[in-house]
C-alpha cells in the first residue's frame, strides 16, 4: 500500500532524514527546472508587437469576410430588384457594389430587349384573322418537327386514337 514522504522519512534517524530531505529537494528542484525549460522551449512568449500583429491579421480577414458579404448581399438585393436570376451572376466576382449595379443592370437591359425581340417575332409570325394570309390557323408547332411519314400517320389518325383505313 502507499505511503506518504513523511510516513516514509518518519522511521529514519534525524540524520539520515536530513539526508534524504536535501537529496529529494535537490532531485524535485531538478525536475522542476527541466519541466520548465520543457515548457518555455516549446510554448515561446508572444511580445506585444508580435500579439498585435496576430489581432491585426484577424481583424483585416473578418473585414474581408465582412465586405464580401456585403458585396454579395447587395448583388443579391439587384439581382431581386431588376427581376434576374441570382444564380446568373452569383459566381462573378465584382469590384465593388457600383460595378455589380452596373454589370446588373446592362443585363437586365439585354433581357427585356431579347424579351421584346422574342415577342416582336412572335407576333410577326402569328396568324392574324381577316389578314388574309393563309386563310386559316397555321399547322400546330409539334408537325414541324415530325417527317413525311409520321405526318401522313398523323392526318390518318381520328380523334378516339384508331387510323382510318388508306
């Protein structure tokens, strides 16, 4: 069972307990010095120039980080305001917040005008009743896209979905 130092020295005669007191001290004090040196040589002490340095690095990447949410924040905000999709221009990086307003609102120029171009030749290529051209409503847009062959099986078919006999 273990024991403690003083129920261990407790035994012994003075002089022998003077003895191993110093012997002890001096074996502790040695420990203690090298757990010491141990923890100075691996943890080194940080000056205050070294320690502001540190917090100034901190500080300039959470204003970087602050900035650039707010950047994207505001593209965001545009993008909503002028009716375009964010994913669009959510990979661009912009300069800054006028450049974004700018670039952001050139597109949403190039989509209504793409948008009234689409429309505009719609309307051009539509029938007009009374106009007389072509007396009567255009073939649907899905015939255009099937061959000879699948017309002709097309016009032979009646409306339960059975083909009239050629």
């Amino acid at each position: 069972m273990p024991r403690t130092y003083e129920e261990i020295i407790a035994g012994l005669p003075e002089d022998e307990r003077t003895v191993v007191d110093k012997w002890t001290q001096a074996a502790t004090d040695k420990r203690i010095t090298n757990a010491l040196a141990t923890y100075q040589a691996n943890h080194p002490t940080l000056d205050e120039k070294g320690i502001s340095a540190r917090l100034r690095k901190i500080e300039e990447a959470h204003q970087a980080a602050l900035s650039a949410s707010d950047l994207r924040f505001h593209v965001y905000r545009e993008c909503a305001e002028a009716g375009i999709q964010f994913d669009l221009v959510s990979d661009i990086p912009f300069p800054s917040k006028e450049a974004a307003s700018e670039k952001i609102r050139q597109l949403a120029a190039m989509g209504k005008e793409q948008d009234l171009k689409t429309r505009n030749e719609l309307l051009a290529n539509s029938f007009r009743p009374g106009s007389g051209n072509g007396g009567g409503p255009r073939e649907p847009a899905a015939f255009s896209v099937l061959t000879a062959d699948e017309r002709e099986l097309a016009a032979a078919m009646r409306p339960d979905g059975s083909f009239r006999p050629r």
